[in-house]
C-alpha cells in the first residue's frame, strides 16, 4: 500500500501500484492516494487544462477450489467486469493478450454528485504465484470524464494515450 513506486522522467511515469501493477503513463500527471471504504486507491489527475480522473485498486484473489482455477477466475471476473446486466455499461470486450493476461474493457455513463460522467473502465489480470499459490492478480482502472468533454478531440487523444498505458501494464 505505502509500497507504492513513482518515478518520473521527460517521455513519462512510471507507476508501481501494491506490488501488483506497473505502467507508465504521459509525463505530468499528478500522482495522489485517496482511501475508499478503507482501501487505497490510486489517483492520476492529467496536467491542466485536461479534465478527469483515472482511479487504480488492486486485488489478488486465491481461486476457489470448485473455480475451474485460475485462469477460469480470471475469466469469470473479466466477465463481471464489465457488468453485462447494467444497462448504462456499453462498448465491452474481454480479451487476452500474447502474455496470457485477460483485458476487460467498458465504458459507462453515470451520475456523480449530480454532475453527469463518463467513466471508461479497464481490468488487466493475469495468473501469479503467491504464499498461497497460484492467484489471479488484477488491476482496475476507471477514468472518470465530465460527460460534457466526453467526445473532445484532445480528451479522445488522452483516453488513447491511457488505453495503451493500461493494455501494456505488466502484472507482477
């Protein structure tokens, strides 16, 4: 938690998250840890005048015995992931990497403090070893966008700057 790792360079960040994630995202962005419910969650705000907020929590989760394994946990969290009986989720694919990880993706418009919001949501897991063995290590990102800049040309540019940041993270 504490643990976390920043470094920053001219091309970048790179980021480290509870000894679970690693990615890099623009150079910038300003790096904050907001606790949720208990639980720390990384905060990356894009450098001024760009709007939004992408949102980090982590999770390693020992499969149950009658899972099917790991990989079918992943599988089946991917799938919850991106909430196929939410009707305001839209635009979402699970897939799998070369690696082996599994990529989840939706995008979701909601309300927030009666401000109207598009949050774009990404889940990359993939099987690690553990004490306990085999686990599924997940990473789960949200950006959150005022829904008024939804569409933007230079917000449509970010959101493919962070989606490659996040298709390219590596599990540890």
């Amino acid at each position: 938690m504490a643990d976390d790792t920043y470094s920053a360079s001219g091309q970048g960040s790179d980021i480290g998250w509870a000894d679970t994630v690693r990615f890099r995202l623009p150079a910038g962005w300003a790096v904050d840890v907001e606790e949720h419910e208990g639980q720390p969650v990384g905060t990356f705000r894009p450098p001024p005048p760009a709007a939004g907020v992408l949102r980090l929590v982590t999770d390693r989760v020992v499969p149950r015995p009658d899972s099917g394994g790991t990989a079918a946990t992943l599988q089946e969290m991917a799938l919850r992931f991106v909430r196929p009986q939410d009707q305001r989720a839209g635009d979402r694919t699970v897939d799998s990497r070369a690696d082996g990880a599994v990529i989840a993706q939706a995008m979701m418009r909601t309300e927030e403090d009666g401000r109207a919001e598009t949050h774009y949501l990404w889940l990359v897991g993939a099987e690690r070893a553990d004490a306990a063995g085999p686990v599924a290590a997940v990473a789960m990102f949200s950006f959150a966008l005022p829904d008024l800049m939804d569409g933007d040309e230079s917000c449509a540019e970010m959101l493919g700057r962070i989606d490659d940041a996040i298709r390219n993270a590596e599990i540890l």
